[in-house]
C-alpha cells in the first residue's frame, strides 16, 4: 500500500507531468527505449512501512530541492549520478572514467526488440556456464545451497566454481592451522556437492597456489614461505617446503571433491617475484628469468595434478601468461598441461586484452575458459549491484567469442562473484544483492537475441518479480521474491538513505551556518540550524529501521560473525555520521545569545598575536 502525504504529492504530480512529457518527446522521436527507463523515474517515492511510517525524506522540503532531487535521480537513471573508482585494484577491475559509457550511452547504442528479448542475431554461447562463489567474505549458511542451486539451474547455470581459502577443512599436522574458525566441515561440503550433483551442477574447486595466498601466509606458521617477508601476497615457489604444502593442499581438496573434471589452481597476480634469496640463486643457477621462474612453479603444479589425480585438468588465470611469448608457453609445455582462463571485468575487454594476445592464445592452446563478472567489479567497498555495467562486461566477452570462435575453443565462462578483492579487505556486495545481475547475465549470454535494456519475461518470473529490475544503483527498487531477497530490499534502503543524507550535506544551509567554526564555537542562526537538519531525525529513524531489517535477513543466509562485519563497515560510519551531526545540532540549538565578534577573542594564542 502506498501511502503520499505533503509535499510528495507535489512530487508525484510534478514527476508525473514531467513523465509525461518526456514519453510524449520521446515518442516523438522514435526513441522508445528511453520512454521505457522514463515509465520508472517515479523512484523518489518510497514505500511507507506501516510499522514505522516512514516515507521519502524529501516531504517537508521545497520545490527547488525537490527539483535537484529529482535532476539528481534522474542523473542516476542515466548514469550520471556517480563515480567509479578509477584506481587499479583486485584484478584491475577499476578501468578509467574515459572507458566507462554511461547507461544512457549504453541504452542508446541498443535496438529494442518487440517484447523483452535481446537482438542482435548472435549465437547463444554453449559452453560451460560456471558461477563463482568466493567463500573468502561471506560464505553462506549451508541451508542457502538448498534454494541456491535450483534457482541459478533454473537461469541457465550449468556448474559452479567454488573459491574455498580458508573455508576449506585443511587437516593434518601441515594444514590444520589454515581454516577459519567458522570453515564448512567436511560433512557440509559433501552436503553441497550432493545439492549441487541433485540439481545437475558441476562443482569445480579453486585454490590459490602462487598469489593472493594471504589466507595462509598471513599466519605466522607459514611467513618463512612469503617471496616479500613483509608482503602476505605471494608464496615463494623455491622454498624447500612451498611445494609439499600445495600439494597437500591439492591432495585433500580433490579427495574431498571426488568425480571432479576440473581444478582451478588460481596463480593469477603474481606481484612478487624473484625477490627472496632462494628464488634470486635459483635464477641464478639455473640462469634463469622470473617468467621462466613463474613457469617453472606452475607447469611442476600443473603436472604433479595430471600425474597424480589422473582424469583432472588442471585450470589457472592467464594474467600472467599474456606477456609470454607463444615459444615461451610452448617450452614449458604449458598447453599441455593446462587450460587458461582469460579474465577480464571492465565494460570493454578488448580494450584491455589485445588481439595480439588471442592470436597467441589460438595458437598454443587447444582450448580456452573465460571469465566476466556478475558483482564486486566496481570497487571494492560497494555494496549495492549495478546490472548495466556488469551486462556491458558480457557483452564485451560475447562479442570477443564471437570474433575468436573461428580460432579457438571457448570451453567455457565463468562468471564471477567476488566478495573480497583480497582476504584483507571489507566485503563488497552480498551475494543476493547480486542476484539479479547474474540472471541477467546468465539470460543474456545464453540468448540468441542481444541489444536492448529490458531483462527478459523468463528471468523476471524465475526471480519472482513484480516489474523490471532497475538497471543501476538507484534507478528502482527491486520487487522480487527469490530468495535473499530481503537483503537486497534493505541494502536498496541504504543507498537511497545515503543518497538523501549527502544531498542533505552538501545544502548550503549546513555548509554555511553548521561548518567546524560554527560548531566549535557555538555560533549560528537557529532557524537556520533547523532548516539545515530538518530530516535528520527521519534519517537516524529510518538507519535503525534499515540495521534491524538487514540483521533479520541475513540471519537466514549468513553467520553472525558476516553480520556484524556488514553491519560494522556499512552501517556504522554512517550512523556516525548522522550521530555527529546531531550533536552539532543540539548544541547550536542550546544557545539563546551569542557574544559579539571577534569570536576567538578570548583565546590565548588569539589575544598574543593582536
């Protein structure tokens, strides 16, 4: 039920003419995608809990605020209302601003298709359809597995790639101090093979054996075997222990895993190496390069898995191979051994992988994997999905595919989850959060029909949706009913709630009468100080309201240790936040005189330098 009081009628009529408007322009001008995204502007207006009555926080504000609310939202549908983090981060997911098209750029570069289906006449992609779940953040509750698999089955999934870390149950006198406290034990991963074998999914595991060994290196047992002593990051592939422990690592994994075609033994982003003294003799010795050093330590993994778990193709990321030299890989035998997975996570991947690199590739490998994206590639604290970029990522991959299908064999896509960047850093978007963008990419690689905005009729219901999935951050909210679907209510609360406390912020009744000055000093016009903080009560409201919901849905998904780390990085400094400028307010309110200027007069430091 919705219920529109105030001023958000205001809202609502004025938002209705101006929809109006535009679908008229656009219609005008043939433009029917975009009168499509403009029938769903009327986001400004939230649903009112009947418990805690709170609706939109733009009520009690005037029309020019409500006019660059609206321009900012607007903004937002359109791709304009914000940044990407342009910094080079975990696998170089951040690309520049310059690479980056807004969605309407995106939207207009579409042709729409009568009902909801993608057109542009290309093949469906045929190989193996992996979703990755990194159990290094997050991991979930055993029982998620249970509603999980069929539903990504039922998009179309064929498999799974499980990043274990330290989830996994390591065990024996060499291993034992690796998992987490709260890792699955041997008896809830049977319990996830056997739902993922019940619902027709093919499990592969992946474990780190070269970089990103953080998880293991962290701890002081191991720190003798870190490249760089005070880096984490890279096992040093010379060490006299290094290559027992890995294999042992390889050992319980695939007896745990049992049938397994497929292991994936990362040995992507190897930022050090060659850098210890072990590995400097051993270069010197055996006059080595650090490429050949990195090829030596990957083909002996590489063999050791064929050799010893017969019937087990060992899979690696192929960062480290594109600045190889097609001899290089072939000396190695690295074909022979392995099958690569190219990966990339921007908008545009052929910017970024140059054609160079597949004629190398199509003439070493017999086949090849790929990796796209459907959540944590747009930086590595966000936490709400935006479905437009990560679909702009898979149709870079298939228009790669269908350029190179001539001369390669693509074997197979994996389409990532990250939850971490790195074992060190916070969590980005919760996996329910990233629902909705998987199906989306998962329908749109299998259809033969790519080009246009709208998410198809099938994906809508399989998600139990009542309407369209808004296509980024803002652009919406999300009415489905798959499960995890509170979560991503309550994270969508969030970010509208952040959006209405930064514009709140950046008034210029708070900059001008609430600055450090101002507080410090006690010294500002009351009806100001109200005017500026008029919805911050509202604000800190609806916070709790958000802290109480979120904690009750995750609770059926995740421990209470992902619980509190969620809460404690997102929630926190903004109630913090909030909190602070309460107490400004309650004590620019306290004061009914004020004394005359020069404010700092009484100040010692002050009072010597007049």
């Amino acid at each position: 039920m919705w219920r529109i009081r105030g001023r958000t009628q205001i809202t609502l009529a004025a938002m209705t003419v101006a929809t109006l408007i535009l679908i008229l322009y656009r219609m005008s001008t043939n433009d029917v995608i975009a009168s499509n995204i403009t029938k769903d502007g009327h986001i400004h207006l939230t649903k009112i809990d009947e418990a805690n009555e709170f609706s939109t926080l733009t009520q009690n504000q005037d029309v020019a605020k409500l006019r660059e609310y609206e321009a900012h939202i607007m903004d937002d549908i359109r791709g304009r209302g914000g940044s990407v983090d342009d910094r080079l981060g975990r696998r170089l997911m951040f690309p520049s601003d310059n690479n980056l098209r807004s969605v309407e750029d995106h939207i207009d570069n579409m042709k729409e298709h009568s009902g909801s289906a993608w057109n542009s006449g290309i093949h469906s992609f045929k190989g193996y359809r992996m979703v990755h779940l990194d159990l290094k953040g997050a991991p979930p509750r055993v029982s998620y597995y249970e509603d999980f698999f069929p539903l990504i089955r039922n998009l179309g999934a064929t498999g799974i790639l499980m990043e274990y870390e330290d989830m996994f149950p390591f065990s024996g006198p060499q291993l034992q101090d690796i998992p987490a406290y709260n890792a699955y034990s041997k008896s809830d991963i049977r319990q996830i093979l056997q739902l993922a074998a019940s619902n027709g999914l093919q499990v592969i595991p992946l474990i780190q054996t070269f970089g990103h060994m953080e998880f293991l290196l962290k701890l002081q047992k191991y720190s003798e075997l870190r490249e760089v002593q005070k880096y984490p990051q890279v096992i040093c592939p010379t060490h006299n222990s290094t290559f027992d422990l890995l294999t042992a690592m390889i050992d319980q994994v695939v007896e745990l895993h049992p049938g397994i075609k497929y292991l994936h033994i990362g040995c992507d982003e190897v930022y050090y190496l060659g850098e210890c003294v072990r590995c400097g003799l051993a270069l010197v010795d055996h006059q080595w390069s650090k490429k050949q050093l990195f090829l030596h330590h990957v083909s002996r993994l590489a063999k050791y898995v064929r050799d010893r778990h017969p019937g087990v193709t060992p899979l690696t990321w192929d960062d480290e191979f594109r600045e190889l030299t097609a001899a290089e890989l072939v000396e190695w035998g690295i074909a022979k051994l392995l099958e690569p997975v190219i990966w990339k996570y921007t908008p545009d991947v052929a910017s970024y992988i140059a054609p160079e690199v597949w004629d190398k590739y199509a003439a070493v490998f017999p086949a090849v994997w790929v990796a796209s994206a459907f959540k944590g590639a747009t930086g590595s604290d966000k936490y709400i999905t935006d479905i437009s970029y990560h679909l702009e990522n898979h149709q870079s991959w298939m228009d790669i595919i269908s350029s190179y299908s001539s001369q390669l064999t693509f074997k197979g896509i994996f389409i990532t989850g990250w939850q971490r960047y790195d074992h060190f850093s916070v969590l980005c978007e919760l996996l329910p959060v990233g629902i909705p963008s998987l199906a989306a990419s998962l329908s749109f690689i299998q259809s033969e029909n790519r080009g246009t905005a709208l998410i198809p009729r099938k994906v809508l219901d399989v998600l139990k949706c009542d309407g369209s999935l808004p296509m980024s951050p803002g652009a919406g909210r999300t009415r489905c009913n798959f499960p995890g679907s509170p979560i991503l209510e309550a994270v969508e609360r969030l970010y509208m709630l952040h959006l209405n406390v930064d514009r709140m912020l950046a008034d210029s009744t708070v900059k001008g009468w609430m600055s450090t000055y101002n507080v410090e000093h006690g010294f500002s016009n009351p009806s100001h100080v109200e005017h500026a903080t008029a919805e911050l009560d509202r604000c800190k409201m609806e916070l709790a309201y958000i802290e109480r919901d979120i904690r009750s849905a995750m609770s059926d998904v995740y421990d209470r240790y992902t619980i509190t780390e969620w809460v404690t990085t997102f929630l926190r400094p903004l109630d913090a936040q909030l909190q602070t400028l309460w107490e400004a307010r309650e004590k620019l309110l306290s004061r009914t005189h004020w004394p005359k200027r020069p404010l700092d007069i009484l100040k010692p430091s002050v009072t010597h330098n007049l």
